[in-house]
C-alpha cells in the first residue's frame, strides 16, 4: 500500500483502516492514543473518561456517568437537579436537609428553586406566610408588622390603623396629632391658606389651625409706625398706649426719629414725640 493510501494514527503512525478512531482538529487518532493524550480525568474515581463513556461536567470538571453521583446519599445525579456546597455535589433532597432553611410557619424545608419569603432572618413558604388576620397569602404585596403577627395593608388598617380627622382614611405611617386628634401630614392644612402646617410653625384661635402669616393678616394689631402685624410670636416686643400698638422698633418720635422704647414722652394730637421735640412744639 502506498503512502498515500495509507490512513494511520496521527501519533502512533498505526493503521486505522476498519478500526474506530477519532477526529481532533482535522487530525485523526486512534482511541487508545485519544484517551491518553485528551480524555478528561474523573473527579470520583481519577481514570480517563474513555471515548466509549459519557462525559458528565460541571465548571471545567468531569464525571464518568456512573461516578456523578451525590456527594452524602450516593445516588445518581445523572438527568437529575442538584446543588453545589463547599465543592461537593448534593442530590436536591439531601442539599435541603443540610443547608435549606426551615420555614417558620410550617417547620418544613424550603426545597432549592422554590419561592421563598424572608423577613429578619426568618423564612417561610410563598404559601405559608399569610395575613394574621385574613389568613391569605401575602406574596409580594406590602405588608405590615405588628405584635409578632404580620398583615396585609387592608386588614391592617381595619383593625389598627388611625383614621384621618380630616380626610377619615387609615394613617399607615407617620401622621400628625393637634388638639388630641390624628392627622395625615399632608391633611393637616392652614384653615385660611390650606399651605401644609407639618413640619411648620403655627398658633390656633377657636381650634382651628393657621400658619403665622395668615393668623397675623387675619387677626393680629396693626403697628401704628409700619401698619404691620404685631404678633407675639418668637418673644417679639411692643409697645401699647391708648389702645394703640408698635413694634418695639417703630415707636419712635415722629419728628427726631429717636427711639422711645423705654423714655418718657409726649403726645400731640395722634403724634407721640420725644420730650426734647414736645417741648420745641
């Protein structure tokens, strides 16, 4: 035969002619040459993974088929779910026997890839973490602890909630109280302005609520000196005289300008004047 008929091992040069051989990278070997220089080694029992056995591999490592079995109960993972701990392999069962958390309702294992809820280091079935007091599941939905029992928003509102004095919906978190009664943050408004008191300074005349600037436009003296309102709000000082008012900073004589605040003066018609000037006049 000659050369160029000849069809042999690309590493042992013998003869594949009626044999069986293997293709790797365009080049042909022999299987026995195959297996000893690119079989995978297996991870249970450390020989080649021949050409004539299933190759079974999990990140870059590799099991004859009969050898990919569970790590505790030995029994095999082949065709079947498994999970990965500390480099062993586990069977789904055994894995949860072992690792999986307990669900706090129930006491059972929650099995690997099932729906699980978690809440302060405490876990439980989908199914099995339901409303205190309506008994349905809560899922995903928001809910609220209470008293070591967990509710859903609507029956949580129904039995704890304050209700609103103004809008008379459930107060779910923060809120405001005046004068004894609960209010939403957002409810709880300037009776003249309706601008939102929470957060803000205001004062109150027959049990309604104002913002300062309002209770002083509304309600509040004039200043003789500046025609605004004198509040006495903030420690802020007047001066009173015949039923008339100023701020402490306008009760100046009319004519030198020159505070009176605490000085003696004189008054001409509606001017109050200081002494020295009252005596000029």
């Amino acid at each position: 035969m000659s050369t160029s008929e000849r069809f042999d091992c690309h590493y042992c040069k013998d003869s594949l002619l009626g044999k069986k051989y293997i293709m790797k990278d365009d080049t042909q070997y022999c299987t026995k040459c195959y297996e000893n220089l690119f079989a995978n080694c297996c991870e249970e029992c450390s020989t080649p993974i021949g050409c004539n056995s299933k190759d079974l591999s999990y990140k870059d490592r590799h099991w004859h088929e009969q050898c990919f079995k569970c790590a505790k109960c030995s029994r095999s993972l082949a065709d079947k779910a498994f999970a990965a701990r500390d480099d062993l392999l586990l069977c789904t069962e055994c894995y949860a026997h072992d690792y999986s958390s307990k669900c706090i309702t129930c006491k059972k294992t929650i099995l690997p890839g099932s729906r699980k809820m978690e809440y302060k280091g405490n876990s439980w079935h989908e199914t099995c973490f339901l409303c205190h007091r309506c008994q349905q599941p809560m899922g995903t939905k928001s809910f609220i602890p209470k008293d070591n029992g967990y509710f859903c928003v609507p029956c949580f509102e129904k039995q704890f909630a304050y209700q609103c004095c103004a809008c008379k919906k459930a107060i779910t978190t923060g809120g405001v109280t005046y004068q004894d009664k609960p209010w939403h943050r957002e409810c709880f408004l300037c009776i003249g302005c309706k601008r939102q008191l929470s957060g803000q300074r205001f004062t109150s005349r027959e049990n309604y609520p104002y913002c300062l600037e309002c209770f002083s436009n509304l309600y509040a003296k004039k200043c003789v000196g500046c025609t605004k309102p004198i509040t006495s709000l903030a420690g802020a000082k007047y001066i009173s005289f015949e039923e008339r008012q100023w701020h402490s900073e306008c009760f100046n004589c009319m004519q030198c300008s020159v505070s009176l605040v605490g000085r003696g003066f004189l008054t001409q018609r509606d001017d109050i004047l200081c002494t020295e000037c009252g005596r000029e006049k």
